[in-house]
C-alpha cells in the first residue's frame, strides 16, 4: 500500500511540473518528490532527436531503452507545441492538428476528422 501510494505521489508530481511547463500552473513541486526527472530528461532527449531524426540513434548513444526514449521524445515534442503555443507562435487549431497526427501515427488530422465532409 505504502509503495502504492509513493508511486501515485510521484506519477503526480511529474504530471504537475510537466503541465506548468506547458504554461499550465498550478502548485509547485519540488523535483525530489518525482524522482528521476523525467521532465528535463524529455527535453533533452527530445532535442537530441530533434538534430538525430532517429530514436534509436538517440537510445544507442544515451544507453536507454527504445520504448523508454520513444516515450520521452514524444512527451518532449508535445511540450516544445505547448510551449510553441503559449509564446503565441502556434494557432489553437495547429496545436491539435499536432498533437493528434503524432498520437495517432500520422493517419488524420482533427481537420480531417471532425470538419463535415464536402458534398459535390
């Protein structure tokens, strides 16, 4: 129960820092209740990829599991369009569009899909 409730307080943690810096604030939390920093370890990692163009090049040289770095990426590129967001340089609609075509592997847009279909 105890570990339960250590991971919970963790998981939780990472989440607050991770929306406040997406520019949603709420409480601070120091970087010692999340443990490893997954946040800042995102970011880079995200950044090396960014220059790579390669996860697994990325996870060879850092030493990390794949899905571990995949993960990480994705979280570091959805907050670089947050932050993109916040500084007013990514349209609402944009940030979306972004955000689901990589979620859902590049298949549609939130344009393609919720947009009512031409009739000709």
């Amino acid at each position: 129960m105890m570990r339960a409730l250590e991971a919970d307080a963790r998981l939780q943690g990472f989440l607050t820092r991770l929306w406040s810096q997406r520019g949603v604030h709420c409480d601070s939390v120091p970087a010692s209740a999340v443990g490893i920093d997954h946040v800042e370890q995102s970011n880079n990692l995200y950044r090396e990829f960014y220059h790579a163009r390669s996860v697994r090049r990325v996870a060879e040289s850092q030493g990390m599991a794949l899905d571990y770095v995949d993960w990480a990426i994705r979280v570091g590129r959805e907050t670089a369009y947050w932050q993109a967001y916040q500084r007013g340089e990514l349209p609402l609609e944009s940030l979306a569009d972004q955000l689901a075509w990589h979620e859902w592997n590049q298949q549609l847009s939130l344009r393609e899909i919720y947009l009512p279909r031409q009739r000709g």
